[in-house]
C-alpha cells in the first residue's frame, strides 16, 4: 500500500509517495496531481525519498504527470529518488526527461 502526503510550498506543492509505485497505486498518485493541478498548484515535487519501488505503470504515471503539469502551465519535477528508482529512469532514459533534483529545496529553485 502506497501513502501520499502534501505539503503546500509556495507557488506548489510536495507529494511525496511512501512505498511502491505501481499499477495498483498509480492512480492515487495521478489523481493527487490532478487535483493539486485544478486547484491552481503550478510547480508539482514529487519527492520520491520514500518511493522504494516503481514500475513500468509508475514510470508511466510520472510522464502522464509531467505532461498535464506542462499542460496546465506548469511543470513537474522529481527529487531524491531511491537506488531503484534512479536505476529505472536511467534505463529507460527517462532521467533525461524527468531530470531528478537532489532536493525539494534545489527543485523549487530551478
């Protein structure tokens, strides 16, 4: 089972998922993000220190993310990920896109 805290920042917010990220809990994450975006957030961290596994699904729901953050004006921007997780965004290139931050403090200042 996957939680998602929020934290408010300014001009944003922080989710940090706790746990695994996969096709059974990617659809909280996704809706938090929607949500965060509707009410007017812009700048959406996802602080993945907690994160101790993604897959594929998770991969994907991080780009679907990106996409309707840059869409709403915005942007979406990674930090700290886990060993496992940096490896999977490495291998699939992803890193490049994503572009994971050391953290929330250097991805608020980008």
């Amino acid at each position: 089972m996957m939680t998602v805290t929020v934290e408010t920042v300014e001009g944003g917010c922080v989710l940090s998922p706790q746990g695994r990220l996969t096709v059974v809990s990617t659809p909280q994450l996704r809706d938090e993000v929607s949500a965060r975006l509707a009410a007017g957030d812009r700048l959406i961290v996802v602080d993945l220190s907690g994160t101790t596994f993604v897959d594929s699904s998770g991969l994907g729901a991080l780009v679907s993310c990106l996409k309707s953050a840059r869409q709403a004006g915005g942007d979406l921007r990674l930090v700290a990920p886990t060993e496992q997780v940096s490896m999977v965004l490495r291998l699939t290139n992803l890193d490049r896109i994503l572009k994971p931050r050391a953290s929330v403090a250097a991805a608020l200042d980008d």
